[in-house]
C-alpha cells in the first residue's frame, strides 16, 4: 500500500491542514483496526483510505487517530489532490467519491472541488452561555445566533464578535468533547469578520475526535457557507474564501461555491510532502 502526507488548502508544503492518504488499488479494504493503527501512526487529524471501483470512481473511508468518520473535507482535497498529481486521474475530471456520508462528486484539477452533502440545520437547541463559558469566548456575544449545520457532519456554528476574541479561543477541550457528544455533533467552528478581503476568518475544534484544533475543514466549512446564506449575509450563487488555521501557524484558504440550485461545493489547493510504502498488513 502507498502512502502519501498531503498539505490540504494550501499551495506551499507546511501549510494548510496535513492528511494521510493510503491507496489500496482495487483490493478490499483492511479491517478497521489496522486503519485506525495507521491513522493513529501518522497522527493526523484524518487519514484516507482509497479504494479504486473504476477509472473514475473511488471509494474512500476516513479515519481519525480514534474512530472512523463520516466524510473529512481536507482529506478528500488531499486524496483527489494525490491522484491527479500521480496521473491516476486526468485534469477537469469529474470523479464519483463513495463515503458514509453519502455519493459525492469531486472535480479534479490543481484546484480540487467536492460536492458536499445537502445542508442541513439540526434543530437541537444550544445553550449559548455555557457554549461561550467553555470556549473561553468571553461576555461579548455576536448578534448572529449560533446554529448546528451539518454537510456531511454536524458542528456547531458558532459566531464570535470580532477576529480579536476568535482568535484568543482557549476552549476547555474535556468540557467541550462532553458537549459534543451531548449535542451529537463534531465540534465547534468559530466565525468572525474582518474587512480584509476574505468571506470570514474561521477556527474549528473537535475534541471529541481527538482532534483539538484543525487548520483546515472543508465540511464545517461549506455547512457555514449555508450559514451565512440563511443569514442573509451572503447571495446565491457566491462563492466564500474563508482562512483558517492561523493560531497553529498553518494558514489555510477553503473556498466554498454556493451554487444557484443551492449545492454547496467546497475545496482547494494541496502540495504532497511525503510519499512511501507501508510495510505491515
């Protein structure tokens, strides 16, 4: 099996969101044990696993260092990246990606871009000042409510009042893996605006995952582009550029297309900064 370290939504190698990729070719999937040693051995948020069905048709399991996920945005960037980039798929292909999320498509190019799964807002009901208590968010309260969106998996969108306290985030990551998993969503996406040419500046934490902190995520995301459009904040069609990842030094660009028939598509930029074969079964 080869295996590949991807930079997901950035351009240069030490940016963005780092995923592995491991291609299985056309066999079978091994058992979800080893996946999650490997994920756990690479130590990334996600790590992909890809099983080629046809030239063109791919299906992909994401793992993270403790479970298996539905759907995982910059490890999907990072695994349309890696077969375009090794030539398993031509430029401005359009290929079908088989997750538990569902069937999306992704269009592959230097610039992957994957449909994303019909939005969803889940009705379950946040207690905004324990929310605010566990992020360390502070008594300033942005005046846009705070909403569970889910496309592909559910996280708590939750605007800040300025860049200033997004930024300053020092979340109790017990107390909200314990909210998570209350709430049965994945974590918490942090929005704030600033008048400096991107849509939002964004942070993602999701704890209960194993994951603290994310640099970069395609789903969250894309659920907050549907956000921003039952906001009245944004039009249809539009099409977002969120940064993210610059408290880990990792800055990310996701950009988002929100399309005229209301299908939210996201993606990015990815450069490999590792490759190799994996020697146990």
């Amino acid at each position: 099996m080869k295996y590949f370290i991807v930079d997901a939504f950035s351009d240069v190698a030490f940016g963005g969101n780092p995923a592995g990729v491991v291609l299985l070719g056309d066999n079978d999937f091994p058992s979800e044990k080893f996946m999650r040693q490997v994920a756990a051995e690479f130590r990334y948020s996600e790590t992909a696993f890809v099983k080629q069905n046809d030239v063109a048709e791919f299906t992909v399991r994401y793992f993270t260092p403790v479970d298996e996920v539905d759907l995982c945005g910059h490890a999907t960037i990072a695994t349309f990246g890696v077969l375009f980039k090794t030539g398993m798929v031509a430029n401005d292909t359009m290929c079908l990606n088989h997750t538990l999320a569902g069937d999306l498509q992704v269009r592959v190019g230097e610039q992957v871009m994957m449909q994303m799964a019909p939005p969803q807002v889940i009705n379950t009901a946040v207690d905004a000042e324990l929310l605010h208590s566990i992020m360390g968010a502070g008594p300033a309260h942005s005046e846009l409510p705070i909403e569970i969106v889910s496309t592909g998996l559910p996280d708590i969108i939750m605007p800040i009042a300025s860049v200033e306290v997004l930024q300053s985030l020092r979340p109790h990551m017990d107390n909200l893996a314990k909210l998570s998993k209350e709430l049965g969503v994945t974590g918490v996406h942090a929005v704030a605006f600033a008048s400096d040419g991107y849509t939002a500046h964004v942070r993602n934490f999701g704890p209960l995952y194993g994951v603290n902190e994310e640099s970069a995520t395609g789903t969250a995301n894309a659920a907050l582009t549907h956000y921003l459009h039952r906001q009245g904040i944004i039009s249809c069609p539009h099409e977002c550029r969120f940064l993210q990842g610059e408290a880990m030094c990792r800055p990310s660009v996701v950009v988002t297309h929100l399309m005229s028939n209301g299908e939210i598509w996201a993606g990015g930029t990815s450069v490999i900064v590792a490759s190799g074969e994996l020697l146990v079964k």
